[in-house]
C-alpha cells in the first residue's frame, strides 16, 4: 500500500505540473529574474522594415481567397516590400484561378496535391526575401501584424516569431469554442513567459515568421511542419519569440468531435515530433530551452495522459482502502475525480447547446485534450495518418 501511495502522488505531481505547476513556476521565476534586474528584454527596433513573404500554402480554399486577400492588401506594411505568395499544389476548385489578378500576389500551382510540407518545401524555392511569414488560408490577420513580427527580427538572435492563435468566441459557442478559447488564452500567457525566460517552444501556424535563410526542407510526412519548422530554428541557437498583438483570428471547430479529430492528428503529430526533435531532450546540451520544451510540451505529448489513466483505479484502490465514504484524504481526492469526469460528461450533454455556464465545458475540453493524445499515439504507432490535411470544420 506505501508503494501504491508513492505512486500516486508522483502521478498527481506530474499532472499538476503538466498543466499549473509549470505555469506557476515559470510565472514566479519572471518575477523574481524583473526584480533582481537578471536580463533585458529584447529592445524593438521599430526602424527595421526588410521585404517580406506572406507565404500561404492552400488546399481548395476558394471560399476564403475573397476575404483572405482582402485581408492581405490591408495589412499595415509597405506594399511595395509585402510580397504575397500562395501554393495551391493539388487544388482543383478553381483557387488559382480565382487568385489571378490581385495586385503584389504570386500563385504557384501544380496539379500533384503531396501535402501542406510538399507545398511548402516546393514553395520556399521562390522566396526571395529575408523573412517570410506563415500564415493559413482560413485566418485572418489583425492589420499591424506583419510589422510587429518583423520588428523582433531587428534583433540577430531572433530566428523565428511566433504570432498568437484567437479563437472568435460567440455566446452561442459549443463545449468546442469555450474550451478551446479558454486553453489558448492560458496558452498565450505561458507563451509570453516562456519568450521573456528564453525561448517560445513551438510556433502556431496559423501565423509565424522565420529568417528565410534557416529553412530546412522538411520530411515530407511531416505532420506538424510549424512545430518542427520552429523548433529546428531554436536548435541552431536562435530564439522563438511570440508577440500576442501579432494576431490570426480562427473560429472554434462546429463541435467537439471535428475538433477531436483536429486534435489526434496534432497529437499523432506531437510524438512523431518529439521523436525527430529528440536531441532537444538534452538538457546539457540545450539547457533553459530542453526544460521549457519538457515542461511545456512533451509531458502533455507523453507521460501525462498515461499518469491520468493510472491515477483513476490507484486512487479507487487506496479510497477503498480507507473507506469509500469516510472523509479521509485517499477518499476525496477519489470522489474529486469522480465529480470532475462527470462534469465532463454533463459537457457532453451541453455539446452544441446554448449556455452561458461555459466553465462546465472545460472539463470535457480537457478530458478531449487528453484522450486526443491517446488516440494519437495509436495512430502515430500504427503509421495511420495521412499527410494531407483534413481540415476540420469550422464554426461560422
């Protein structure tokens, strides 16, 4: 039974480090580095205005070329130095052809569809300049995003910045769009902590810039391109840094279920990643960024969800052990579970459902999070993901 105890609070440790602790201890290590004055912030340069990319691999996307460009030709950056490139590889609606026209606009199609990294890969070939910025068809930019991107590559060591992620949020959402607003809003705060402690781990792809000259082609099963894009960059001893007012607006998925979908395959994506990225793992070799990649990423990708699992029967059998029903410690932290898995199955039942009790849909967003990790890696072990991007869909 010591034995069982032991185990059990090693899990609840991971757990909780996984998803607070860490944010906590990175909160309390920022304060405490501004106090003694230990680093500087990257000073802006605000004067640095290089020509830039806009580079935009799509998929029959020509609901969204319309509002896209639109979008594009509004951005708050020289015309004349905001050169806007898409790839189109494998689209037959029409999208290149749509795209013919548009003022400062590249298209490259070719009729083969091998996937976002093909297109990618294939379309880095025709950049030119200095920096070029990711972005999704189906996002749409704030206007200063661009030059706030480009403004933190005034500084050499800044080799890739990351843009933030905003989910639209409606009062009708669904058990979908309030937990996954909720994550990326919690998201964001560790971004911008773990950015002024070192480096940002990941960028999101819906909007991120990297130094052109540190591509690196791609393997062409690649799942998550922006994940290892980025993160290849901070191995060659550049930062990823993340400005949250450099934005891309999404709308949450219709429901928990295409985001379930979404989220395996980025989960598939996450181990395949930790896998190739393995020598981040080094902590002797790759110090502040090896602790900000275990800690942030790879517990949530690995360990955690298993610790999850475990916990359930470990602490029944240590409840049990001193009485279901008594108020002894093993007991309530037994039924605290128990309640918080059935507020997730109340989020089921609210799925799509009009509230504005929106916080009963966390538990079943986080109970999603972590069976998407699950579902993934028997994905990822099976070799049963496409390459080809299934989009999920989106609420209008």
């Amino acid at each position: 039974m010591e034995i069982l105890k032991l185990l059990f609070w090693t899990l609840l440790f991971i757990i909780i480090y996984t998803y607070v602790g860490y944010g906590i201890l990175l909160y309390l290590i920022i304060k405490i580095r501004r106090f003694l004055k230990i680093g500087k912030r990257a000073e802006i340069d605000h004067s640095y205005e290089p020509e830039v990319t806009l580079f935009i691999a799509a998929y029959n996307e020509k609901d969204y070329v319309a509002a896209k460009m639109r979008n594009s030709l509004e951005l708050e950056y020289p015309k004349e130095k905001l050169n806007i490139v898409w790839i189109t590889d494998g689209s037959n609606d029409g999208t290149p052809e749509i795209l013919k026209g548009y003022p400062n606009t590249v298209v490259h199609h070719l009729c083969a569809r091998n996937g976002k990294i093909g297109a990618m890969n294939r379309g880095m070939e025709f950049v030119k300049t200095p920096i070029v910025v990711f972005s999704d068809a189906n996002t749409m930019l704030g206007k200063e995003s661009i030059r706030r991107i480009v403004n933190l590559f005034g500084n050499e060591t800044v080799g890739c910045v990351s843009g933030e992620k905003r989910i639209v949020n409606k009062e009708s959402d669904a058990a979908s769009g309030a937990g996954e607003g909720l994550y990326w809003k919690y998201e964001s705060a560790l971004k911008k902590w773990d950015a002024e402690l070192y480096s940002v781990v990941g960028a999101a792809g819906e909007l991120f810039a990297i130094r052109t000259k540190l591509y690196r082609h791609v393997e062409k099963d690649t799942l998550l391109d922006d994940f290892v894009i980025s993160l290849r960059v901070a191995q060659e001893g550049y930062t990823i840094q993340y400005d949250p007012e450099a934005y891309a607006i999404e709308t949450a998925s219709t429901n928990v279920k295409e985001e379930l979908k979404r989220k395996i395959r980025i989960s598939a994506g996450g181990i395949q990643s930790i896998v190739r990225l393995r020598s981040l793992l080094n902590i002797f070799k790759y110090g502040t960024l090896s602790f900000q990649y275990i800690s942030h990423r790879v517990l949530r990708w690995t360990l955690t969800p298993l610790c999850l699992l475990v916990l359930i029967p470990i602490s029944f059998i240590l409840a049990y052990n001193e009485g279901l029903f008594n108020d002894g410690l093993y007991s309530i932290l037994f039924w605290m579970q128990v309640f918080f898995y059935c507020a997730a199955l109340l989020g089921w039942f609210l799925e799509n459902r009009s509230t504005r009790i929106k916080v009963l849909f966390v538990p079943y967003y986080f109970f999603i999070m972590n069976l998407s990790v699950i579902l993934g890696f028997i994905r990822y072990i099976s070799d049963n993901q496409s390459v080809n991007w299934e989009r999920a869909k989106r609420a209008t």
